[in-house]
C-alpha cells in the first residue's frame, strides 16, 4: 500500500458516515395494499439494513424517517428520550436500540394516524427535505477535522407527487451542492423522478423486482458507501430521460420555446405566455410589413 | 456607510455620535461571548434575508461582464495578501456560486491592464474556462493605470450584439483611485445608458464620484468594501438575478432538449466525438457514445447547458430550467417569535419543544427566538431558518404535511404569481396540485 492509499485509509477511517432512510410508510402503497404483511416485511429489512450500517464503522450513524400519508416522523434517533435499554442475548446494544425505537415509533405513528378514507400520494419530496435539514444540523455540529459523508436511501412503493416538483427539484439541487449522494430503492415503479435526483447526485437507482430479497438487495447494492461504489459491478445506470414537458400539451419535446420572464416551456410559437401573461415581441420583421410598404410604391 | 446613497441628507460619518459597537456584546451566564457573537452574526444573516425583496420579473438570463482592475493599486496589502489575490479568490467562489443560481446565465472577464482593456474570457456558460483563466491572472504584473472607459467600451461592444430579452450587466472591481480614459467618459456612460447595461461597482478603495455617477446613470449598485469579508458580502450580492429592466424585451427563446441516442434506436449508438473539445488541443474529444446530441444538427456535447456550435441553438435539460424557479417563487420570510410560543410535545414523551424540521430540542438559552412559518404554522429554529431560506429553497412544513402541501404560498405578493390562481384563491391543495403540475416535466 502506498502513502496515498494510506492516506485515504485513514481518513475513511476517522470520518463519519451517516445514512438517512427515508422510508415510505403509506397504507396506500400498492405493495401495502396487496399484502399488508409486506410492510412488516420491508420493516425488518430496513432495520437490518440500517444496523448492517452500523456495524461497518463505530463512527456511522444513522436515521430512518418514515413517510406516512399524514405526516413525516422521525423513527430513529429520538430527541430526549431514550427507549429503556438492556442487553438482550449478548447483543449489541444499539442495534437493540434502533429496532425497538423504529417499531415503538412507526406502531404509535400508525395507531395514531387518521384513516385513510381514498389512496393519497406520499409527500416523499418533503420528507427528503427534512433529512436535508437533520444532515445539515449534524454537518454543522461536529467537530473540526472530522469529515462526514452523508447519503438518503428513498425506499418507496408509491408514486411520485407531481405537485411536488419543484421540492424534488429544491431537494435534488441542495443535496448536490452538500455533496450528499441520493439513492433510490424503489418497490413497485420506475420513478423518473427519483432516477433524475439520482442520476444529479451520483446517486444508486434500483427498482427491486422480487420484494422478498429485499434485504439482499440492500446490502448488495446499497451498503457500500459511494466512495467505494465504483469498484464494485452495480447495475448500470438508466438512462435518465432529461427532456422537457410543453406546458401546454404536457408532452416531451425536443425543441421548445422558452420564456424569457418565467422560464415556462412551450411547443409553439405563442406571442403571450399562459403562464405569466407576459407579451412576447415577434421574433423578426413582421411579416405584413413588408407588403405594407410596397403597396404604395406601386400604386 | 459607503453604501449609503448621496441623496438622503445624512450627516456625516465624522459628525454622528460614537458607534459604541462593544455594548451590543454582553457576556453570557458563564461569562463567555460566544453566544452573544453568535447572536450578532445570526442576526446580521437574517438582515440579509429579510432585505430580500419578491421580485415579479428578473432577468434570469443574465449575460455579465466582470471588469477587473489589474494596475498597480490592486498590489496594495489592504486586503490580505493583495488586493488582487484576494480579489481573485473571492472571484473564484462567486464564478461557482453564479453558474449555481444563474444555470442559463453567462459570463466574461476583461482585465484593466495598463491603460487598455484585455478580454480574458469570452461569454461563455462553463465555470471551467473562467476558472482556469483566473488562475493566470494571478501572475499578472500590475503597472500602471487602469483606464475605465476603455473597459466600459470593450464590454459594451460585446454585449451590444447579445439578444435584447437577456438581462446585460457589467460589474467593475476598481482598486484604482484614479481612471486614464482616452476621451470624454461621460459618452460612454451615455452609451450604456442607452443600451439599458446595467453597472455595478466595487471599489476597494474609497467612494469615487465617476464610479458613483456611473451606477447611478445605469440602475446599477457602488459598494466601497470596508474588509474582505465585507467585499465577499458586496461580491455575492450581485449573485442574486436582478430585476428586470422594465424596457427590457420580453421573448420565446427557441431552446433544445437533447436526449441521449440510445433510446430511440434501441442499441448502443455509434462511437463519435463531442463537439465541445474538438478544438481543444489540452484536452482532446475522447471517442464515446454517451453525451447529448443536438435535437437541430445532431452534433454532439459532452456537458449542457450549452449553444450548439453549428446551429446555435441553446440547448438546456429541464433541471436547469427548474433550478431557477425558486428566484421566481422564493419561500416567504418565516415570524420570528419567543422560544415559549414553541408548543411543548405530549408530557409522556418529555415535554420538550422541537424544532419540527431537524428535530433539535430548543433550550431557552440558546434559541430565545423561533421561527414560524406562517402557512403550515411549525417552529423551526434558527439554523434550519437560514438553510430552509438560503439553500433549500422549500418550507419543510408545508411539503411534508398534506393539505398546506404544495407551493400554495407562492401566489402571495407578486403580480406574476396571482395569475396562476385567479379562479381558486382560496388555499385548497387542488389549486395549488394544478399551479404545480404546470411546472412538472
């Protein structure tokens, strides 16, 4: 090994990795919906998952999130208050610790919830930003010299929000310049969306075919921090389709008009924008006046 | 300060009172001053924010000249360790910072090089090559007078041909008391008056009336920097797009949205090379067959955003559109309230007050204020605030809870905005579902 590689080693060493999951909660969930079993499933996965995570390195840390249909909670860690702690079979006290916060808090968040009276989009957008805000705290907070890697795994079964756009956008944008990867685990869908916030973020897209290997899949794919990604054989990326939709039509098109004032995206040539009602100034001479001009030197 | 305009009848700095700035820090319980110093920078950041106006229309296609004074006063140790390295250093950030916010912006440098003006960079759109450039600069020699006019001249003659619907702008950073035009300044003042280019001055020296009357004349902003994180703060100010000039056109720019190749024929597609370092002898074009390929020409690009060197045609991705919407519907400015109007959590789960975005347990010590947002009514603290403000650009509030979801906000205030919800004003998440869909791509 040489001074670089040393170097390197050392530093992955005594930096801090932190791994947020943001996990999808919803009852609507196709998954959910077709087996209510499988979110215990998914559950127990996360949370083997996450202590996995924890195992690597005394250093990492780690937050799960869930994202019901009514709100976003924090599952693990809990401000304050600590779930009362022994140790059980010789076990590792944290990751005790972590499944019996996640289940505590995800069974007092699902008895509390209001019920659910038609299927409803998971607000998948806001919760990421929320674990942006708990990683900057975090950022903020340690130590000089100590370096963090954080990243966000999404792992969801529903749909995206449209509405939420521009949030995925913000999302996507913010982790980008924090240097905070965004993985996707995706259960029932393709998410375009998300692949895009992957693809910015340099970030792991997979869509898991069979739910039961879940677990492996994980570990597989998505346990290796990103610094290492790179020399292992993942799946290879999609290809992230990056085209426009007009907002007249709402299809994707390759050449478009811009406006100058909103930035909204048409297919045609209008001369006033829908959007911001704005007046556009023709491009070039205007086609009559030619004619205009000519008609008198003949007469 | 310097900033302060000539117009309101202000006396003198000499004439007003002593500016007692040691009252303001007061030793907190342990007798230290950290806190209190925290207190004063946080609170200077929120200034910041609040002072940011919504603005309706901003031209957020900005073509930007930076017009660096290269002569022999940027040599003066003031600013640690020259005027010139540190004004270089603070470049480099702002140049990042400004293709960020600023994604289908571009920007050139001229240099003020003994008496003439050198354009070190073209208008262009990629960080790389102003970068790379400024790197060069440092080496200069600095000698001589710089000369203003000849500056103004060279960047008017180049934003004169740029499109009327982008916003022009040139911002001057003068170390220079002094100016050696060849002719009459106040014709090309006129000049840029005439062409609606926007002026803006930095001087690291002192006040100078030409400098003065020039922003004034082109609606532009004169800073005179008091130290170098006060010229950082002037600096990055002029990150932000301006308004838009009110004589400014209004266009459709024809824009294009490659897509890769693959997907339409189903296989790999042939091996080609990018048309962006064809020429670039220090960095060949590799054979490849990724990249972006113009939807007009075909001609390859190795990066976006770009202007296709064959058939000009801009060419953009959708995220590069949305990362500038959020200057277009800003999160509005959250209530700052006392630490007890924090609701505290059930007594069973500890009483504590939380902040509801980070979930930092708030003390009365060290946040005395809170912020609230005003649409989905949580407490954030301070620190989440400023980020939620300043980077994130979305209330984590109102988009993780359903029914405030969305960016119901964004019609308040503004003119542009209320268009989009003129048949439903009430604050229904389907209106605000519709508003957005128009924006999802």
């Amino acid at each position: 090994m040489d001074a670089a590689d040393a170097a390197t080693s050392t530093e992955t060493e005594a930096s801090i990795d932190l791994l947020v999951v943001v996990l999808d909660t919803n009852p609507s969930q196709h998954v959910v919906r077709q087996n209510p079993q499988n979110l215990t499933q998914i559950l127990e996965a996360v949370i083997a998952f996450g202590n996995a995570h924890l195992m690597q390195k005394a250093q990492n840390k780690l937050a799960v999130l869930s994202c019901s249909h009514h709100a976003t909670d924090f599952l693990y860690p809990l401000p304050g208050r600590q779930v009362e702690l022994r140790q059980v079979d010789g076990q590792y006290e944290v990751f005790s610790l972590v499944e019996k916060t996640v289940k505590q808090q995800l069974g007092s968040i699902l008895m509390n919830a209001p019920r659910l009276s038609s299927p409803c989009e998971s607000l998948l957008a806001g919760s990421m930003s929320m674990a942006l805000c708990y990683i900057s705290r975090l950022q903020r907070n340690i130590g000089a010299g100590v370096k963090m890697h954080s990243r966000i795994l999404v792992i969801t079964g529903s749909n995206e929000c449209a509405s939420q756009y521009m949030t995925y956008m913000n999302v996507f944008f913010t982790a980008q310049k924090l240097n905070i990867v965004i993985d996707t685990c995706a259960l029932d869908k393709t998410l375009s969306l998300l692949q895009q916030g992957c693809d910015i973020t340099n970030g792991q897209f997979l869509k898991v075919t069979q739910l039961d290997g879940l677990l492996q899949y994980l570990l597989w794919v998505f346990l290796p921090s990103p610094q290492m990604r790179h020399k292992m054989v993942l799946p290879p990326p999609p290809k992230v389709d990056y085209r426009a939709s007009c907002f007249c039509h709402r299809e994707l098109i390759d050449i478009g008009y811009v406006c100058s004032v909103c930035l909204s995206v048409f297919c045609k040539y209008s001369p006033i924008c829908t959007t911001c009602h704005t007046i556009f100034k023709m491009p070039g001479p205007l086609p009559i006046r030619p004619k205009k001009k000519k008609k008198p030197e003949k007469m | 300060m310097a900033d302060d305009d000539k117009d309101d009848q202000k006396e003198y700095r000499w004439e007003t009172g002593y500016e007692k700035t040691w009252e303001a820090i007061k030793e907190d319980d342990d007798g230290m001053l950290d806190s209190a110093i925290a207190d004063l920078i946080q609170k200077a950041k929120r200034k910041r924010q609040a002072e940011k106006t919504k603005q309706n229309r901003l031209g957020m296609m900005r073509h930007l000249f930076i017009v660096l004074d290269c002569s022999e006063s940027m040599s003066v140790p003031d600013l640690k360790p020259t005027r010139l390295l540190c004004t270089l250093k603070l470049l480099e950030i702002f140049i990042e910072e400004f293709f960020d916010q600023n994604p289908i912006s571009q920007l050139g440098i001229i240099a003020l090089k003994a008496k003439r003006a050198e354009k070190i960079t073209e208008l262009t759109g990629t960080s790389r090559v102003h970068l790379k450039a400024l790197e060069g600069l440092a080496n200069v020699s600095l000698t001589s007078e710089p000369s203003l006019q000849n500056g103004l001249d060279l960047a008017l003659k180049t934003l004169k041909v740029v499109p009327s619907h982008a916003s022009r702008e040139i911002v001057i950073i003068m170390g220079s008391l002094t100016t050696c035009d060849p002719v009459d300044i106040n014709s090309t003042i006129e000049e840029l008056q005439k062409e609606r280019i926007r002026c803006s001055v930095i001087s690291l020296s002192a006040e100078i009336h030409i400098c003065r009357h020039l922003t004034q004349q082109t609606m532009g902003t004169f800073g005179a920097v008091l130290d170098d994180s006060h010229f950082r703060d002037q600096l990055l100010s002029q990150i932000d797009p301006p308004p838009a000039a009110k004589t400014q056109d209004n266009s459709l720019i024809r824009m294009g949205f490659p897509h890769s190749k693959n997907e339409s024929d189903g296989k790999d597609a042939a091996l080609s090379m990018c048309m962006c370092h064809i020429e670039n002898s220090d960095e060949p074009s590799e054979l490849s067959t990724t990249g972006h390929h113009c939807p007009q020409c075909n001609s390859k690009y190795c990066e976006l955003p770009v202007e296709c060197l064959c058939c000009g045609l801009t060419l953009v991705s959708a995220p590069h559109l949305a990362r500038s919407y959020h200057h277009l519907f800003p999160v509005p400015n959250f209530e700052e309230l006392p630490f007890e109007s924090v609701p505290p959590e059930a007594p069973d789960f500890g009483s504590l007050r939380k902040c509801y975005s980070c979930i930092k347990v708030l003390n009365a010590v060290a946040d005395k204020s809170v912020f609230k947002c005003g649409y989905c009514q949580q407490f954030f603290c301070i620190d989440c605030d400023i980020f939620i403000h300043e980077t994130l650009h979305a209330c984590v509030g109102c988009n993780t809870i359903p029914g405030v979801a969305g960016l119901v906000y964004q019609k308040q205030g503004g003119k542009a905005a209320p268009d989009f919800h003129q048949q439903q004003p009430s604050m229904m998440p389907s209106s605000s579902k519709q508003r957005s869909q128009q924006y999802s791509m």
